[in-house]
C-alpha cells in the first residue's frame, strides 16, 4: 500500500497567492447568464437538518425540478441531498426527473462509528434508491495519523456503495494544514473517491478556497499520472453566487473545461438556489 505519510509539505501562504492569482484574474470573455447557468445545474440542494420532516424533502425535491419552468434561462439542479431516511421520500418526488438522489451515510458528520456500521447504513441508504452516496472520513484516526484505516475504511464503503457514486468528505477544517488536506485528498482518491468533498457544512472553517485548491491540485496530478478523473465538490457556506462562481474558477483554471459539468463537478448548498434565481430575474 502507498505510504501517505511521505505527502510532501505545502506552503499555505504559495497557495494562497496561486488562489488570489486565478481570483483576480477571474473568468474574461466569461457571459454572466451562462456562469449563473453552469452554477445552477451542479448544485446538489441539500437538507440535513434534525427538524427535517417527508413534507420539506418534498418542497425542496419540487423546487429543485422546477428551476427549468421559471424562463431564466437555468436548468434544474444536479441533485438532492438528505439523510438515509429520506432517500425513499425524495426518490419518489423526483420521478420522472433528472435530478439525481444524494445521501449522507456512514455515521455523519462525525465519523465515530464502527465501520460495519457504517457500511450497513450505507447499504441501507443504496437499498432505498440513493443514486450517490456522501461519506465522511474518520478524522480522528487520520489525525493520529492512521492513514491505512482511513483508506481500508473508504474501500470498504465504496464497495457497499455499489452502482451508486461516492462523494468522500475531508472536512478540512478539521484537518489543520494544507499538507493534511493534500494527504486526505490522496487517501480518498487512492481509495475509490469518485468526488472528493470539502466540508459536511457542520463545522467552521467549512469550504475555504485554500482547502479547495490543495484539493484541486491533488485531482489534477491523480488525472496527470494515471488519466482518471475524480470530481470536486465544495459545500458548506456557500450561499452566495460570487462565492460559488470562486470556485467554479478555481476548477476551470486547475482541471480545465472538462471538468466543469455536473458529472465531475458539483456544489453542495441549500441557500445558493435563490441567490442565482435572484440575480438571473435580474439580468433578465
């Protein structure tokens, strides 16, 4: 097995200049109709509140096929995220869409979990119609440095996940350095990611476009050495569409065009909806 422990050490502060770089320079040449377009249709709407009831899934499912309809010129989101529980409620609503079912499972959003726990409840949440599934890393054992487990324990989910995409979640801000986040990043990919994912949106710092470009950069050289693609998906805070188009950014520099749809690309957000119909009425 690979030896993650030789991750070499990243310069946060290089990172952050290549960050402000790409920022500054933004996307010339780029139409705002077509990027509030490109944002909206990799958004995975999500839900994953304790209070969360059948009646709100429902409301969020039809809000989230319903974007095509309002004459914006926008597609409907990508996806819908809510807890195991709820996959067989939001399966329903979305007959006959496009949208597809994305799931937590595996003990979030702590992790602390025994992983045949874990792998039951993400069976569980297969079982009831999840098309993706969104896990967390054990950050605990990563932190004292167990990085075989970690990855034994991804392998282990991603083989419970079936057919069903995994989206593998690092919670950066709970891993202190850009060199963890690296290391992470390399473990998830190692393992099986399909997406690999900043935040559960529980903790602060969620997504930051720091941990997004340590993230980014790890994709590209996994796609450089061995031609697989992984996808990319920030989520946590991000309800505004100037925040969201940072990272959109950020993509389109590091991994290039190929990347920005939502078969690799995705957004997890349960408030950037409105602020992109918003601004869309009023380019309009």
């Amino acid at each position: 097995m690979q030896d993650f422990s030789q991750t070499p050490e990243i310069s946060e502060k290089e990172i952050n200049i290549e960050v402000q770089r790409i920022l500054t320079a933004g996307l010339p040449g780029t139409d705002r109709k077509e990027l509030l377009s490109s944002i909206m249709g990799i958004i995975d709407l999500t839900t994953l509140e304790g209070a969360d009831t059948d009646r709100k899934v429902i409301d969020m499912c039809n809000k989230g096929k319903s974007i095509e309809g309002m004459g914006l010129g926008l597609p409907n989101v990508a996806a819908v995220c809510v807890y195991p529980t709820l996959v067989r409620t939001a399966r329903k609503a979305l007959e006959r869409s496009n949208l597809k079912v994305a799931a937590v499972a595996g003990a979030f959003p702590a992790g602390q979990s025994p992983i045949h726990i874990k792998v039951e409840e993400v069976k569980y949440t297969v079982g009831e119609g999840a098309d993706e599934i969104d896990m967390v890393i054990s950050r605990g054992k990563f932190l004292e440095g167990e990085y075989n487990l970690v990855f034994d324990e991804i392998a282990a989910i991603k083989e419970a996940c079936g057919e069903a995409h995994l989206k593998v979640i690092l919670e950066t801000g709970e891993l202190q350095t850009p060199t963890l986040i690296r290391r992470a990043s390399e473990i998830a990919i190692a393992a099986g990611a399909d997406f690999i994912k900043t935040s559960t949106g529980k903790i602060q710092p969620a997504a930051t476009e720091v941990a997004m470009m340590v993230m980014l950069q790890a994709i590209k050289e996994h796609h450089e050495k061995t031609g697989k693609m992984v996808g990319i998906k920030p989520a946590g805070g991000i309800s505004e569409t100037d925040k969201a188009i940072n990272y959109y950014a950020l993509t389109a520099e590091v991994l290039g065009s190929k990347w920005l749809n939502k078969d690799w690309f995705r957004i997890g957000a349960s408030r950037l909806v409105d602020a992109v119909v918003e601004e869309a009425k009023s380019l309009k």
